[in-house]
C-alpha cells in the first residue's frame, strides 16, 4: 500500500473513532450531573437544613419555656399560656422568632412554604409530655397541668436537591418539638419573699400542717399581750419574721425601706452576693430576723420595714402607692415599675383564681420562728395574698403587719433556684426544658 493509501486509512480510522469518545463523554455527563447536584445538594441544601431546624427548635424551645412560666395550678392557666407561647412568634413588632435564615414568620404561609404552629399541649405528667408514658392525654386541665409539649412543623426551601425527581415540590417538611414544666424542688430558691413562717406540723413534709385553700392570717411576730387576732375570715394567726436581707451595699434606691417595699412588690432584689438574693434549705448557720426588723410589742406598731414591704405588697393590687407609704422616699418613682395583677379579687380556691401569678408568694417554712438565733429551712411553699374584708387590697398600716394568705401548696414555678442535694420530695420548682 502506498503512502496516500496508508493516511487515507489512517484518516478514516480518526474519523470513525470520534464518535465513540463523544458518545463517551456524552453519557458520562448525563450520570455525573445529578451525581454533582446530589453532592452540591448535601454541601448548600443540607446545611440550610440543619440550620432551619436549629431555628424552629429554638424558636419550640422558647414558646415551650414561655408556656411553661404561665402554668400556674389555675383553670386559666393553661389560656395565659397558650398565648404566652403564642407571643413568641408574633409579628407586630418584628422580634417574633423565625425560620430560614430569620426570614419566614413561624405559623404562616410565605409563598408556597407553610409553617405550622397547634396550639401547645398539656400533661400531669412527664412522662406523658415527652412520649415514654401512654399516662398523659394532653387534654388535662390547668389546674393539673404541670408540662407543655410544643410543636412545630415547616416548609424548608431546596435548592439543588430540588432538580431531583423525588424532591417533589422543591421543599420538604421538617418538624419539631419541645417539653417544658418543673423542676424537681428546689434547694434553693431565688427572688422569693423573705417572710418566713414556721411549719404547723414539722413531721408532715408534704404540706407541713398548712391545709389547701385554707385562708390563714399572717401578722408578724410580737411580744407580750394583748395578742393580735385574727382577721375576719382568716382566724388562725400565723407569726411571721422578716429574714435578713438588708443589703448595705446597694446603689439603686439603697435605703433600707425602699429595699423593702422592692422586696415586697417583686421578691428578693438580685444583688452582687447570691446569698442576698436566695434562701437556701437547711443550711449550717441558718438564718437570722433583719436587724431593724426584730419583733415588737404586740401593743405597738410593727417595725419600718415590715411596713415598706407590706406597702410593696399593695403595688400587686393597684399600681398607686397606698396612702399610708408616703415614708417609703420615692415610692411614687419606684410604683411605676410594678404594675397590679389582672385579678385582685378575693377567691375562696386558688383554681378560680384568674391571675397571672402577681399575687403568689413563695415563702420559707422554718422549723420554728425565733427572733433571737438561727432559724432551720425546712422547704418553700405557697400563699396567694387575699384582699382584707370588703376591700380591694391588703392594709400596709396595719398595726400588726396583717393580711391573709390562702394556702396553695407550690403549684407556680420559681423565677430562679437551684434543685442538687437536699433531696426534697414536694415543693416548688423552676421551669425547665424536659426535651
């Protein structure tokens, strides 16, 4: 064969091979493309992914916290927490949480992806709440409710894993939950009132003697007689002291008074010492009645402090400063941050109660009241402060320092506290989330 002959050949070999490497190459493509959207599709659709449930689970975890706050042993409590979950994704103002890199409104449609918030769902129990029990319907009533189970479900947007045949809809559900309640008791507990009364029956760990829905007199601890009565409709008087709170290094309205009607509108102040601001069961030195709050004769008037916090107390009631209160320096300064509960009406059993928990008071039951030495921490437990007889609050000038108090056992939660080593068996807790 001759040399034109051997490169007509040689050409038409090249020629017919091309079309077997393009074919090649052509088929390659079609299998590495959704190859390549897969694996895009885990480095950006992924990612978003776990972003977004990051953010639906922290937006359940606050509605949850929020709910949980508001259950308070009432009919109404489980209403108050609904919508206080419910405030956590709102709207109106803008810092409502969301979902997608902060952009999607939770519980609304934003183009075709739905967001989904029912309202929360309530147990006796937790086990119920977080699914390991079949004990908990989610239907009990607020008076029983202890825990809330939210949950949240969205529309999460898919970019590359959208070309896929089974993305569908270019979108995918992702769903959520969170269970919030109490605590175990607490051992110590935080922003309560400082007004510590002894236990009826020492040996009774549950209630310690108090009897529920019973309506007690509170009048602070005096010496000789006549003894103070009883207030109509409340007989049994309970003596109570004023612990030791007085904090001399205060900056913000430091007087002593005024740190007792803040004491008595709102609970122990927060200070730069915890043990100001807590009261901590059966701790090795006790605790000891404030100094210039130590008891009096019964024929005389209870000592300025004892009024300052009762004049606080009246600030639950209505947001202007009792008429009696005008010694406490600036009291009509410090009224404005305290505003009165949405029910101030006598109640004869706390579940009719319609508040919001303002009028709950959190106090240490001792193992006795000595105004002279140190007093044991037995547990906390719970009054709900009752207007006098045929009025509207309690009396701040009250002689005696009196007003009436319905026991509750420790139905609300504390705003703060810690629950590791004093191995209680009943009383009060904080919210906490449970899952």
């Amino acid at each position: 064969m001759d040399t034109r002959s051997r490169s007509s050949a040689n050409a038409a070999r090249s020629l017919g091979a091309a079309p077997r490497r393009g074919t090649v190459s052509v088929q390659m493509v079609v299998i590495l493309v959704p190859v390549l959207f897969g694996l895009m599709g885990f480095a950006v659709d992924l990612g978003r992914l776990y972003m977004i449930k990051g953010e639906l689970k922290a937006a359940a975890d606050a509605a949850a916290l929020a709910a949980a706050a508001r259950i308070i042993g009432t009919e109404t409590s489980t209403t108050d927490a609904i919508a206080a979950a419910r405030l956590t994704i709102e709207t109106a103002t803008g810092y409502g949480n969301k979902y997608d890199f902060a952009g999607n409104p939770i519980g609304e449609t934003t183009g075709s992806l739905v967001s989904e918030m029912p309202d929360p769902t309530f147990f006796e129990a937790v086990a119920g709440a977080v699914g390991t029990s079949d004990s908990g319907s989610g239907e009990v009533s607020g008076s029983v409710a202890r825990y809330v189970k939210v949950a949240l479900r969205a529309d999460a947007p898919l970019v590359f894993w959208s070309f896929l045949v089974s993305a569908g809809e270019r979108k995918t559900p992702i769903e959520v939950s969170a269970v919030a309640g109490m605590s175990a008791p607490l051992c110590t507990a935080c922003a309560i009132q400082p007004m510590a009364i002894a236990a009826l029956d020492p040996e009774e760990t549950v209630d310690f003697g108090y009897t529920l829905n019973t309506k007690y007199t509170f009048g602070y601890s005096c010496t000789g007689s006549p003894t103070p009565s009883g207030i109509t409709g409340a007989t049994q008087r309970i003596p109570y002291v004023l612990l030791n709170r007085y904090d001399e290094n205060a900056t913000v309205f430091p007087e002593e008074n005024q740190q007792a009607y803040r004491i008595g509108a709102q609970g122990l102040l927060p200070t730069t010492s915890r043990a100001m601001a807590c009261i901590t069961i059966s701790t090795d030195t006790g605790e000891s009645v404030w100094v210039n709050a130590a008891p009096r004769a019964c024929s005389t008037n209870v000592p300025s402090p004892v009024s300052a916090l009762l004049c606080g107390m009246y600030s639950r009631f209505d947001a202007a400063p009792a008429e009696g209160c005008a010694g406490v320096t600036e009291i009509d300064t410090m009224a404005t941050a305290y505003q009165p509960d949405i029910d101030v009406a006598d109640v004869e059993e706390y579940a009719n109660y319609t508040g919001v928990g303002q009028r709950v008071i959190t106090v240490p039951i001792m193992d006795a009241v000595n105004a002279g030495g140190n007093m044991m921490v037995l547990g906390f437990r719970q009054f709900l402060v009752d207007p006098n007889p045929d009025t509207t609050n309690i009396n701040p000038t009250d002689q005696n320092g009196r007003f009436v108090a319905l026991y509750i056992g420790s139905v609300a939660p504390v705003k703060q506290g810690s629950f590791g080593g004093c191995t209680q068996a009943a009383g009060p807790g904080k919210v906490v989330l449970h899952q």
